[in-house]
C-alpha cells in the first residue's frame, strides 16, 4: 500500500500540512510561555507596595545585579505575597480552565464546567463551615479539601453499579451539588450578619487574598499533579467524548479513564477553590476559547486551556487587587472581564466548530 | 482468525427474550450478513456477540477462547467495530476521527505518532476519502461520514471488521461504494466481516454466510443461498417475499421483494 508513487505524494501533501499545523502550535506554545512570565513579572511589580522590575530582578537572583538596592521589606513583600500569588493565580487559572476541559469531554456536554459533580459546591461548604467556627486559614483549606473530596467520593457511590453510565454520574453530581447548596445556604442563614456573613459571602466570590506560602505548599502539588495526569490522558479524552460502546471498541477502558479523570480534575477543583474560593466562569469559558482557536481535538485543547487559563487568572487577579482600594471579588471580574471577551471571541471565529 | 458464538442467548429481564441458541462460525475472508425485521435484535447480537452487553447465555469465541477472558485491548486489536454513524457533541476533523481508531495499539498515556500517521493516511487512501484529511465530520455527506467511521475502524488493524447497518440511511450510489470498500477490504486484505443489513440483495450480492433473525427468538445461519429464501424471508419478516433472478446487461441479478396482499 504505502510503495506507490501516487501514494507518496499523497502523504508528501498531507504532511507540508501536518508542518504548518505543527508550526502554529509551537507558535502559540512559545507565545503563551512568553506572556505568562512577562505577566507573571509584570503583576509582581503591581500593588500598593511599588516594586521596580529590576528591584525584582535583584530580589529573586540576588548578584545578577549588584548596584540595584533592596531592602528587607521588599525582599518579605516579594517572597512572602507577590510570589505566592502570582504563582497561585496562575494555577488556579490552568487547574480550574484543565479541569473544566476535560469534564466538558468527559461528559460530552460543552456545558459542563468543574463544579459539575458538586465538587466546587461541597469545598465552598467546607470552607464556610471552617469560616463560621472560626477555625485558622489553614484548618479552613482543609476543611474545604476535604469536603470537596467528600462530594466527589457520595457521587462515586451513588451512581456505582455495574451498568453505571455517564448519565447515572452527573446525575448523582447533581443531587450532592443541590444538597451542599443548601448547606451552603443554612451556614450564610445561621452566620452572623455583622461580621460573619460578610467574610462567608466575600469568600464565597472568590479571592486570592489569603494566600500564604503554606497554603500554596499544601494546594499546589495537587494541583499541579491533578494538571500533569489530564495532559498525559489528553488523547483519550477525545475517545471518551463518543457514545460508550464506540469508546469500548476502541479498546479504550471507560471506566477506569473516567473514574481517573473525575479524581483527578475534583482534585484540581477541591484545592483551587480551598485556597480561592469560588472561581466561576475560567473553567466554562477558557475550554471554550481553546477549542476556537485550535478546534477539538484535546490534544490542543488541553495545553491551550493549560496556557490561557493561567493568563487569563494572573490578569483578573491583578486587576482584582490594583483596580481599587480594596479588593473585588474575583468572581465578578471573570464574568465581567470575561463575558466581552468571551463574546468578542465568538463572533469573530463563528463560535466552536460544529 | 476464527469466530464463533455457540449457543448464544440474550433476553432483557427475565420475561423480554430476544434470542435464543444462535451458533455461528466465521473465518476469513468470509463476510457473514446479519438480516431480521425491525426489533427481532440485529443491534442486540451485534453488541452480544462483541461482549458490549453480556449474553444471557451462551459465549463468543475467537480463535476457540471465550472473548470475556481475552485482554481488552487484545480483543479490540483483532476487532474492529463500526457502530451506526452518529456524530457526538464535539466535531472532529477526518483525521483526528481515524487516529482514534489506533487507540487498542496504544498506552493508556499514549499519543499517536509518526507510524500511526502513516497508518492513518492508509486507511483513508483504501476508503477513498484521503482528500477530506481536514474537514470536520459534520461537514461530510452521510456517505463519506460512513467511510470514515469504516476507516477509522480499519486503523486498529483488525482481522474481523463487524459493522451495524453500515448502508442504511445512504443512497443507491453510496450504498454500492461501501458495499463495494468492504468486499474489497476482505479480498485485499483478508480480513473477514459482519455486516448488520436491511437489505437482503446486499447480504446475496457479497456475504458468503448469513444469520436471519425470526421475531419468535429463533435464528438459522448457513450459506446465504439457503438461508435467504422465499420461505424464510416470508417467515422473519411477515410479508410475503419473492426471490427472483433478472439479467441486465448479461449479468444476473436477485432481486427479493415483498408482495403486498400475496
């Protein structure tokens, strides 16, 4: 088959094509890598505390310049808040836009997002329980991880049975989502609107105003392990968008990749919104931004997803943080920032190939 | 290769039988046609007969061992499944659709790579759609959407292509041109297959066996000629059925149809 000459230069055309594809993809890699670190420098001179870049520079690779002086303030600042941040930001920004991906995927639905299961809802409640006990910041994060993997694991053992279809599991994310919801709603019913309900409802929007370098220690590498396991299963996510039995026959293990991917991508979700708080809309939109630029295929969609999520975070959070006095939710800014974009996005590419 | 299903049964519940005691037996290059009316479970067997939905009695076999003890991915290398096409909320293009079906050669961490590609281009070179590579599936024509559900399945490398309905819903034309790619499919290469069918002229024009489904559960499988007569038809589909030969243009033709009021 493959020795004919007619052959060859079918293959020769297709693969000038497959170059130029291949091409566009390093080129937007190498631009993505390239707008997170200049945004990632970029937000850590922003704040209250004005940081110079080469004071940065001073700061983080202390001899690369020896005639910028520092102080001690500016090395605590940069250490101890902007770093932690920035850093937060932007895995916040790639774990909930990756999770949101790959649930989309996995459910075959373009309207699931990472609180689909409920994950989202049952770490809010964690977090709010630990806000009105008063607990300390860290018992608080982990009060919201634990919860949130609670969720996940009533949504395991609702839906199992031997017949278990997709439909069984977001069904059954369903209920627990409705049922943390309204405990959500009796600890804002129960707290005291003085002083309680403000902090519940600010946390309930989002913000990354907490973040410590111990909160970061605990969240990160779950994220970023949660993060590493969808990018290696980013092929087989494109077979677990077919109807079961066409996945099946394609020796794809559906129940295992499924399973996988619900622990991995609740993971994700259970530790963003623990140090975070809520984070609406990244995970909806930013897939959906991926998949117009670079169509469906995971394989894209996932880095793409990877990469505009986390640049999409580190600039709502700056914004967040500098636009005013005090903070503002970050919640509001990924709709309000995000939904023109989101438009804007729409009508010039003609929305996501269908 | 060698498939069999020995005494398959299958029944919803404990009440709703389907079928009952159908044995079978394919090599290559063989093609076995699948024929019944509307609900005597075509589908059903497919998927019994593939280990997709667990035969209530009665085993699949390939090569004399039960499919349920082979590797799944083992399985899924010698078998190459072609459901009824449907397109799923996320569109792909050609390609990306037809690397899917490399999945059964590749690690659960696996990316397709140079060779897979090759394979790929192969597949779509044999099925005749190598210029559609980029398009999105949902910009095909039913027929060509067919053949790249044929391609992708041919992809895995299989010895045994098993395809449900594969020319429903296309015309005349297309009908011809994806009969045509699985016969050649099984003399080029050798592999056997299975088509589910409505068409009893189809099952006559290229199967060498066929199954016929009878709406009481009962099935009989033989060569095609045997099976596929008027009694018969007559039989699993309730309707008077005519079996005649024609000659056009020097070469003979069956035709099988229903008489209406007969």
């Amino acid at each position: 088959m493959a020795g004919k000459p007619a052959d060859r230069s079918a293959v020769e055309a297709g693969s000038g094509k497959e170059n130029r594809m291949r091409g566009k993809e390093r080129a937007w890699t190498a631009a993505m890598i390239a707008a997170i670190i200049f945004l990632a420098g970029l937000a850590m001179t922003m704040g209250r505390y004005r940081i110079s870049i080469q004071e940065i520079f001073a700061v983080v690779f202390p001899g690369l310049m020896p005639d910028v002086e520092v102080s001690d303030t500016m090395r605590t600042v940069i250490f101890n808040v902007r770093i932690p941040r920035v850093i937060l930001s932007l895995l916040a920004g790639a774990g909930m836009a990756v999770a949101g991906a790959s649930f989309q995927a996995l459910f075959s639905n373009p309207l699931a997002t990472p609180d689909t299961l409920g994950v989202a809802t049952g770490a809010s409640f964690g977090a709010v329980l630990g806000i009105l006990w008063g607990l300390p910041s860290m018992m608080v994060q982990g009060s919201a991880l634990a919860m949130g993997i609670l969720a996940v694991i009533l949504v395991y053992t609702l839906s199992y049975s031997r017949e278990q279809s997709v439909i069984m599991v977001v069904l059954a994310g369903m209920v627990i989502s409705a049922l943390f919801s309204a405990l959500v709603s009796l600890v804002k019913y129960v707290a005291d609107p003085q002083d309680m309900l403000p902090a519940v409802t600010f946390w309930l929007m989002g913000n990354l105003a907490g973040t410590r370098r111990e909160s970061l220690l605990l969240g990160a590498p779950l994220i970023l392990t949660g993060i590493l396991v969808i990018w290696l299963l980013r092929w087989k996510l494109n077979a677990m968008t077919l109807p079961e039995d066409e996945a099946k026959a394609l020796g794809i293990p559906v129940k295992q990749i499924r399973y996988a991917v619900i622990a991995t991508a609740a993971m994700i979700t259970a530790s963003v919104v623990s140090m975070c708080g809520l984070i609406q809309w990244v995970g909806l939109l930013i897939p959906h931004v991926a998949r117009m630029i670079f169509g469906n295929d995971n394989r894209s969609v996932i880095p793409a997803s990877l990469g505009l999520g986390a640049i999409f975070m580190v600039i709502i959070d700056t914004v967040a943080r500098c636009a005013t006095a005090s903070e503002i939710p970050v919640s509001i800014l990924t709709a309000v920032i995000g939904a023109p974009v989101f438009i804007i996005l729409l009508r010039k590419t003609g929305g996501i190939k269908l | 290769m060698k498939f069999e299903v020995r005494n398959g049964s299958f029944a919803y519940g404990r009440k709703k039988r389907i079928f009952n005691d159908v044995s079978f037996t394919l090599e290559e290059p063989q093609i076995l046609s699948v024929l019944g009316a509307n609900g005597a479970g075509k589908t059903t067997m497919m998927r019994c007969m593939l280990g997709l939905l667990p035969w209530s009695a009665g085993a699949s076999y390939l090569d004399g061992t039960d499919i349920r003890r082979i590797p799944s991915k083992k399985l899924w290398k010698t078998i190459g499944y072609v459901p009824q096409a449907k397109l799923s909320s996320f569109v792909y293009t050609v390609e990306e659709m037809v690397v899917l079906g490399r999945s059964s050669h590749l690690g659960p961490f696996g990316q397709p790579g140079e060779r897979d590609r090759q394979i790929v281009e192969e597949c779509l070179e044999m099925t005749g759609i190598a210029h559609l590579k980029g398009k999105l599936c949902s910009r095909l024509s039913g027929g060509e959407f067919q053949m790249v559900m044929i391609a992708r399945a041919l992809a895995g490398e299989p010895s045994l292509l098993v395809l449900d309905e594969p020319e429903s819903n296309l015309d005349f034309k297309n009908q011809q041109v994806v009969l045509e790619t699985i016969r050649a499919l099984c003399e080029k290469r050798g592999i056997a297959a299975i088509i589910n069918t409505h068409f009893p002229e189809h099952a006559l024009e290229i199967s060498h066996k066929s199954l016929l489904l009878f709406s009481d559960g009962t099935a009989l499988a033989g060569e095609t000629a045997q099976v596929i007569t008027e009694e018969n038809m007559t039989r699993a589909f309730d309707i008077n059925v005519r079996i005649r030969d024609v000659q056009v243009a020097g070469r003979g033709h069956t035709c099988v149809f229903p008489v209406l009021n007969g």
